[in-house]
C-alpha cells in the first residue's frame, strides 16, 4: 500500500516538475493541494516515518523517466572533489532551476532516488544556483558511499506563512536510515529562519516585548536520525528556524570544518544538537547562535570535540538530563582546544530533578573563555517553570575534569558553580590549572558549591574552598545510577 502510494506521488511529482518548466507561475497553487506523504509529521523512535524516497532493492517501481529530464546521470565532473568513481547525478539534470523561488523539490527527490541505487552516488546541487525545497526526508537505506553534496545555496520556504500546511513543521531536511554518507560541499544551508524567531510565541517576542501562546513549533534545519558513519564537512549552515543540525539515534559521526551562524539573539537556535548517539567527532568548527551552541543529550557516549570556537551562544551543554524521572546516560566526552567567548554559559551539566542514569567521564581540557558568564557550571536543579519540586533522587554526575580553563567571565554570574543535588552528590570532580578573571569590572569572590566532592590539583582563581575533599557518606545506595 506504501508503496503504491508512494509511486503515485513520485509520477504527480514528475509530472508537476514537468509542467513547471512551462508554467512556473501556476506551481505553488498545485502545490498547495498536495499533501506528499514524506512530509509526515516528526519521526519518533516509536513511530518511524513513511518515505517516499528510493528503495533501491525494487527497480521494477520506477517510473518511467519523463522526457524532459535525462534518465541516466550526467558524466562525473572531471574537476569534482568526490571520487570520481561514483556518478554525479547534478539536481540541474533532473529539472531544479534554481532560482531561488521555483519549487525544487521533486528534482531533488529524483536525484536522491538515483544515486541511492549506485554505489558512491553523488546529489550534486551545484555552485551558482539557489535552491529552495520543502520539507523532505532522504530516506536510505542506500548503497554505500552516498554524498549528497551543496555547493550552491539549499534553503527552506520563507517562514511559517510560505510553509506548506501539510509539512512538518519540526524539521526540515531529514537523512533517515542511512549508512556510511556523506553531506558536504562548499555551499551553503541558508534557513530562512527570521519570520520563525519573531513568532509571537518565542521569548520575547510578543507585542510588548512579553511571550505569546500560539503555535510555536519551529522546524530544525537539518536532523540526522537512526543512521550511521556518516561525515558532515565543509558546509555553511546559518539562520537555522530552530536547531541547526540534529543528530539522533546515530553512530559514527564526523563532523569537521563547519561554520554555523545566527545571530545572538535568536531563539533556540543550537548550533549541533546529539541525543541517542555515540561516537562521534566534531572538529575545526566555528559557531556563533542564539542558544547552546553544542547541546549533549541523554544517551551519548564517546563524543571528542576539539578545535570549536563558539560565540556568540550559551556554550556547550551537557544535559538538560532526567526531566520527568527519565533515566539519562552520558559517557566518556572529550572538550578539548575550544574558545568560547560573548556566550551566556561556557561548560554546562544541567540536571532535572527526580532523574536516574549518570553522567560520567567527562573531560574539559585547554578552554579559552572569553567574557563569558557562568563559566564552569554544573546545576542539577535545572526547571523551567521555577516550580521543581526537590526529589529524593537525580541523575548522578561523576568523574568530572576541567583542565587549563582560562580568560575572562561576565561579573554578573560567579564564574564556578557546582550546585548539586542534596541527596545525590556530585562526586570525583578534578580542577586543576583554572584561572579565570573578570572581563570588566569587579573580582567576584565566591564560587559556590553545594553537595560537591573532588579535589584541586592546583589553586584555582577565584580560589574554591567550598569543594568537599573524599566521597560523601553514600554516593550510591542504590544501582538506579548504573547506566
Ligand atoms: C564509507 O566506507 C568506506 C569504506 O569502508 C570508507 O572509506 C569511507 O570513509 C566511509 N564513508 C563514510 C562517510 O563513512
Ligand atoms: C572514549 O571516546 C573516544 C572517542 O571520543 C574513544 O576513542 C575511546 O575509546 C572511548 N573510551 C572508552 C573507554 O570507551
Ligand atoms: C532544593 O534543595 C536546595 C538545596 O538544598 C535548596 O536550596 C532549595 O531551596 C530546595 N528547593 C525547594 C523547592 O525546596
Ligand atoms: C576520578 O577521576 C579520575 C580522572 O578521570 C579517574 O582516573 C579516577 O578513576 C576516578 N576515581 C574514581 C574513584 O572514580
């Protein structure tokens, strides 16, 4: 039945393609009037989304080609960066025009579909070209070696009005069940994102600088979800509605050399975002945004990140952990040879509480702070609301170490705050080579700990008396903080 449909929708996206070369003008309208079945609302890990794109293993399901697009790719570029045995199926050739307002995304699906079914298949958007499309999930699985590869613009409709009704409004470009892909080029991922940050809704943003109710969901540009070994380069992501890019459900992710950018003071816009996913690297990145600007969720281990500048943001964040009792599992995070400057958080373990699981086996080596307000900061009384509730229980962080964390913090916040839970200790927190002054203004002299256990190699500025040498009476009474 999918499937059927799923044809069904891929001939009346040709055949819209089709009638856009002559009738551009009439394409939206069509549009409007389609619900294409890829634009399901958010995949869940319960609820998986149903796909248009390629299924590799049935070719007797193609179409047939229409005759104004070829049906075989065209010649690899001599000059491409990629492999040249892989076949470069150019979205120019299955009939995106590129111009910044034609409709793209059926060209865009076609090209997928093909070089799914290679190997080292290529969706080539070339340079010099602006290309818009609609929500769409690039589904695998496909053959090994996929690249999908931006060197001219990629971007979204223009805000909530021009998005199409039947969309997702929680994302936006979606690579689902893939394995060992790339997404790279010289481009860049304009995300249009302006008209969703100014939503009544957002902090702020309301008529007389308050908060509005009404809808709010903002797609995330680019969400990577249950997929693997992939490798995410070179690319320039920027005015993200929301998330920039998402990972969940993944494994084996490399990430090096993008640069993400919106400005200060839009709303929730993380720069790189992973839940659910383990191995991962993140290199040689530059990211400047409105909110976190690596944001660690439950389930994440062996995450190395080293050589990011982040600023204007909120920092990198480990958490928020444990909301509505969950049980929260982080591992083994490496924070190395990273600048964090103009940011309102640096290194932060944000914890609800009531949580079980741990967070455990963390390292912060060689940060340089630059006015940065809270630079050192584990919370593991996290809320939204102010109305959190003390429980007996909370996800335990353990195993902590921050090494040469130098430069300067806002004076509003002290620039250490260890604020642990009453019940559950923070335990095995390590500081050493820390020296921390103020950007401008007044040394603030009282670093605040609650409930913390470690030890200080070396002196700290500001000094620290308040960390707990040894381990508390009962650090674990029960095995709800194994993971
Ligand atoms: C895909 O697999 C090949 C062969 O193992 C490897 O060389 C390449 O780096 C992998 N690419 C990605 C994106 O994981
Ligand atoms: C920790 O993660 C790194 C990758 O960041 C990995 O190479 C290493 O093996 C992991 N260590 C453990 C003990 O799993
Ligand atoms: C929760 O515990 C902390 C630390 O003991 C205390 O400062 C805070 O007031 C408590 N909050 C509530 C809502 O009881
Ligand atoms: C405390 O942390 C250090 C540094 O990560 C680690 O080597 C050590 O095993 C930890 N000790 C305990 C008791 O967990």
């Amino acid at each position: 039945m999918e499937v059927i449909r799923g044809v069904l929708v891929i001939y009346l996206t040709i055949i819209t393609s089709v009638v856009n070369v002559e009738a551009r003008y009439h394409y939206h309208k069509k549009q409007k009037n389609k619900a294409p079945p890829n634009n399901s609302p958010a995949p869940t890990y319960a609820n998986p989304p149903q796909v248009v794109p390629s299924d590799p293993a049935s070719p007797s399901i193609s179409p047939p080609p229409p005759a104004s697009t070829p049906p075989v790719p065209s010649d690899p570029y001599p000059n491409d960066p990629v492999d040249s045995s892989g076949c470069v199926f150019d979205v120019t050739s299955f009939g995106a025009v590129g111009d910044g307002s034609a409709d793209d995304t059926a060209a865009f699906r076609e090209a997928w579909k093909a070089a799914c079914a290679v190997e080292s298949g290529v969706v080539l958007a070339p340079a010099n070209y602006c290309f818009k499309i609609t929500s769409t999930i690039f589904s695998g699985p496909c053959k090994p070696g996929l690249v999908f590869q931006v060197d001219g613009v990629l971007m979204p409709p223009d805000g909530p009005e021009e998005w199409p009704k039947a969309d997702s409004r929680k994302q936006w470009l979606v690579f689902y069940r893939l394995d060992n892909m790339s997404f790279t080029g010289s481009g860049t991922i304009e995300g249009n994102g302006e008209k969703w940050w100014d939503l009544p809704c957002k902090p702020h943003r309301g008529p007389d600088g308050s908060t509005m109710s009404g809808p709010c969901d903002s797609p995330a540009l680019i969400r990577f979800f249950m997929s693997s070994n992939l490798v995410v380069s070179g690319l320039c992501i920027q005015n993200s509605p929301q998330f920039h890019m998402k990972f969940d459900g993944c494994e084996g992710v490399f990430i090096d050399k993008l640069s993400i950018s919106s400005p200060k003071l839009s709303p929730n816009t993380d720069g790189i975002h992973i839940e659910g996913t383990k191995t991962v690297g993140i290199y040689n990145s530059l990211i400047a945004n409105g909110d976190d600007c690596i944001s660690i969720g439950p389930g994440c281990a062996d995450v190395d990140i080293e050589g990011v500048t982040c600023g204007p943001s909120h920092g990198i964040s480990i958490g928020s952990l444990g909301v509505h009792n969950s049980q929260a599992c982080v591992s083994n995070i490496t924070v190395r040879n990273v600048i964090i400057k103009e940011s309102d958080n640096g290194l932060r373990i944000k914890t609800w509480q009531g949580g079980t699981g741990s967070v455990t086996g963390i390292l912060f080596e060689n940060i340089q702070m630059e006015n940065v307000r809270n630079c050192i900061n584990v919370d593991q009384y996290y809320c939204l609301s102010k109305a959190c509730l003390n429980q007996t229980s909370a996800v335990y962080v353990n195993d902590i170490q921050y090494r040469t964390i130098k430069g300067t913090y806002d004076v509003r916040n002290t620039p250490i705050h260890f604020a642990c839970s009453d019940t559950v200790a923070c335990t095995n927190i390590t500081m050493s080579d820390v020296e921390l002054l103020p950007y401008e203004g007044e040394l603030v002299e009282d670093p605040f700990c609650w409930n913390a256990y470690g030890t200080q190699e070396t002196l700290t500025i500001p000094p620290i008396n308040c960390l707990q040498e040894g381990e508390p009476v009962s650090v674990k009474e029960s095995n709800k903080y194994d993971c």
